[in-house]
C-alpha cells in the first residue's frame, strides 16, 4: 500500500529513467520462469507498454505485482508459457490492481473502526495516528531524503495530510496561492482522459468540463464540484511543499 502512495510513478519518470526500467524486464522475466533472456527490443516494447497503460505504477510496484503473482495471492493465476506478453503482464498489473485497492479500503476500514470505538483512550488515538502516518508519509519520506527521491503522493492522501498541516499551522497559504493552485487543479480536471473509449465516458467528462468553467467564473454551488477541485489544490500544493522539504531535510514529523 505505502508503495502505491509515495513511490514516483511511470508518469513522473525522466527519459533516463525510462531507460533503466529496460534493464529490469530480464528479472521479472526470469522471476516468472521463463529461461530465455528477452531481447532488447521486446522489454523495450514491455517498458513502453507499462509507461502508458499502467502509468500510476511505479517499477517497485511490478516487482511487488510479480511476487504477488509467484505467492498465488493474486486472482490472475495462468503461466507465462515461456512468452513475456504485454498481455500476461497487464492480467499481472490488473490483478495486483484490485489486491492493492483491497488492501487500501480494508486498512481504511479498520482504521475507521477504530476510531469509532466507544470513548477511545488518549494512547489509542496516538497510536493510530503515529501509525497511519508512518505508512502513508515518514517511511516513505525518509527514504527520499536518503536516495533523492520525489515522491508523488495520491490526492486522497495528500489532501488529508495538507488538511492537517493547514489547521496545525504548519502549512500557510497566501490568496494568491489559493488562486494559483485552484487555476491549476481546473486544468488538470478539466483535461480529457486519453483512456476515454466510449460515449458515456465523453458525456460525463464534459459535463465535468462545464461545471468547472462555472466554478471558476464563481457562478455554480454545486457542492460536488468544488470539493474535487479543492481536494485536487490542495494535493497539488502538498506534492509540491512536501518535495521542498525533502530538498531541506526537514523533519517531517515535528510539524505534525
């Protein structure tokens, strides 16, 4: 899960970057089974695949996906039949797809349920906090300081963790950051999903587009709306102040 939530991501990575994924094919191949190397241009083929298809991915997660896969934890249970598909590696990526979303709505879960024990102790409550952020935010954090890192956090997550900041004062934003940012998450809302295939996706979509062209001229209430773009401000904001911090090695956890 803490992978998902802080790893960078195919989306994020630089061309060199890209290049070194190429390199890794060779072991997710042989962790498989199948015994013949891969030429280069067939995990070039499989990195090209993976950076478009699976771009909120990153390489620690397919390696993560694969020993999933090994381990029989997964649903997709067929071989690779000596052949390294883009097809036996999507039904990989799929599979650990749902079993990572599982695990994130069940961690959530119990979390919630936790916390709505009856009068919970003062230490209880501690823990549960010292534990939530460990896995979403300090591990994850310290670990991009040591190996120079940028982490890109999910905008559910980042959005609670900025909430926290901002009350806590930790976090102070001027009005023009506030402009600038809820300008920003309108472009990004508003910018259609290549994945978009059918006409009830289109629709939705541009429905979209037009609630936040309304939200932006300050005339619509809609309720819905303006939480999704304050949700994506403010995610964008923290990814951007929480990669300053690594660059000054703050101490993250002394502003919680």
């Amino acid at each position: 899960m803490t992978l998902h939530t802080c790893k960078l991501k195919f989306r994020n990575y630089s061309k060199d970057q890209a290049e070194a994924i190429v390199k890794e094919f060779n072991k997710i191949s042989l962790s498989v089974g199948i015994n013949e190397p891969l030429s280069f241009e067939v995990a070039e083929a499989l990195t090209r695949f993976c950076m478009v298809e699976f771009k909120d991915f990153s390489l620690s997660e397919i390696f993560e996906a694969v020993s999933k896969y090994n381990a029989g934890r997964l649903d997709f249970k067929n071989g690779a039949y000596q052949n390294l598909s883009h097809k036996f590696i999507g039904d990989i990526l799929t599979a650990y797809r749902s079993y990572r979303n599982k695990a994130l709505a069940k961690y959530k879960m119990e979390l919630e349920n936790i916390k709505e024990k009856v009068e919970p102790t003062e230490a209880e409550l501690q823990e549960i906090e010292s534990e939530y952020l460990q896995k979403v935010l300090y591990k994850k954090y310290n670990e991009a300081i040591e190996k120079g890192l940028f982490l890109v956090i999910e905008d559910e997550i980042a959005f609670d963790l900025f909430v926290r900041l901002y009350k806590n004062g930790s976090i102070k934003l001027s009005s023009e950051d506030l402009s600038d940012f809820k300008h920003k998450a309108i472009q990004i809302l508003a910018k259609p999903d290549k994945a978009i295939l059918n006409k009830a996706d289109l629709k939705n979509i541009n429905n979209l587009i037009k609630k936040l062209a309304l939200v932006e001229r300050g005339n619509t209430e809609d309720k819905d709306t303006v939480l999704r773009i304050r949700e994506k401000a403010s995610s964008l904001y923290f990814n951007e102040w929480i990669n300053k911090q690594i660059q000054l090695k703050t101490n993250i956890k002394e502003l919680f």
